[in-house]
C-alpha cells in the first residue's frame, strides 16, 4: 500500500472520529498524488440499451454496467483497489436521492441510476429506480477514492467556514460529473455545509452512507443529523 493509499484512509477515518484537522491533513497529503486523477464522466460511453412492450419501458446502461474485474479493479479514481459486493445485484436509491441529482446535467444519475430498472435487465413496476456501477449492479466501489478525498476536504473547510475553499474542492469534483456544468454556491457556513453534504450524498450514496449517518448523529452540529425511516425496500 502506498503512503498516499495510507494517507487516504486516514482522512476517512478521522472524519469519522470529528478529528476535522487531522482528516484535512491526511486528504491533503492523498491529493498530492499525481497518477490517481478524477475521472470525467463525460468520457464514458453508453453501454446496451434493453427494450420492453408489457410494460412499455428502455432501460439504458453506461458501458460501466458491463465492465468485469479486468477493467473496474484499475478505476483510476482508487488509491487502494477495494469494492462492495451483493449477490442480489439490487441497490435502489430512495425518492429523496434521486431528487438530488440535475437530472438534466448530472451525469452520476444519467450513467448510474437506471429508470424502471429491476435486476439483471429486468423492468419493474410500479416505476421504481436502481443504481448500478460495475458488473450489473453486483459491485459498489469502496475504496478511498480522489473523489472522497476532495469531499472530505470540502467538508471539513466548510464546517470550519473556509466557505470560499470548501466550494472551491466539491466544484473540482462536480467538473468531472456534469455534461453541463454548473459550480455550487452559498454565501454562508450552513449553506456550504449543506452544499457539500449534498454532493458527498449524490457521489457516495450506497458505500459510505450509513457510516456518514451515524458520524452526523453524534457531532455538535444539529443542522446535519438524519431521521432514518424504515421503508420496504432497501433505500438510501
């Protein structure tokens, strides 16, 4: 594992623990690398595209959906190769995080959330969304990414009100996500959290959402805690 790997779980896990400082830090040192880049979503091709007449639906996939291991364990993203299986190829965002995206410009809901889509290729009704990465929805990265590091950055900037670096580190990330490009704004330390908190929300949304929700929970910062529901299906 190289020192910029190290460095990168660190950031993590020190925001985890509220240590903002340190988890800056150790981004900052992750970021430094100069052979682990984002990766411009608007470079990536459209995958198959599967249609149905009962019911009536066009299910299309970026060419991520049908990656295998050869190509998705070298995701250029990654300072350590790591990834989140399931068997049942089933991760289904929530109303609320699809109401997150531009859905016009964002290109994460474009190539990842797939409209009616059910398991391997199949149409499921009521309308209802899957979010799917590599190898048919099987596998999630998880792994500390530059993406993740840039969020983190973002984050702890913001709730230290550095406003104007905080959104200057999400807008890095979000370059890369948008077919047409749009910066975040705020004019205060709340809004940028918010800012923020949203885009890690939209860039990390199945991975690292359960421990972003359990750190927001025991912070000194009210305005970030989250009222977990329980619903049917497996939302987030």
């Amino acid at each position: 594992m190289s020192q910029k790997a190290i460095s990168a779980f660190m950031s993590r896990y020190y925001l985890f623990t509220g240590d903002y400082d340190k988890s800056l830090a150790e981004s900052n040192k992750a970021l430094e690398s100069g052979t682990v880049k984002l990766v411009d979503y608007n470079t990536l091709l459209p995958g198959r595209s599967v249609s149905y007449s009962n019911p009536a639906a066009t299910l299309k996939y970026s060419e991520l959906n049908d990656w295998n291991a050869a190509k998705y364990l070298y995701w250029g993203e990654l300072y350590y190769s790591r990834y989140q299986y399931t068997g049942a190829q089933w991760y289904s965002p929530s109303s609320a995080l699809v109401a997150l995206y531009d859905q016009a410009n964002d290109l994460r809901y474009k190539h990842l959330m797939i409209p009616n889509g059910g398991r391997r290729f199949s149409v499921v009704t009521p309308a209802a969304y899957r979010y799917t990465m590599f190898t048919d929805g099987s596998t999630l990265v998880s792994g500390p990414t530059r993406a993740e590091m840039l969020l983190n950055k973002a984050e702890v900037l913001a709730r230290k009100g550095d406003v104007p670096n905080a959104l200057s580190a999400v807008n890095t990330l979000r370059q890369k996500r948008m077919s047409t490009y749009s910066a975040l704004t705020a004019s205060n330390k709340d809004e940028a959290i918010k800012q923020v908190l949203a885009e890690r929300r939209r860039e990390l949304p199945f991975v690292m959402r359960w421990y972003d929700i359990r750190r927001f929970s025991v912070n000194d910062y009210a305005a970030d805690d989250i009222t977990v529901k329980e619903i049917s299906t497996r939302s987030v």
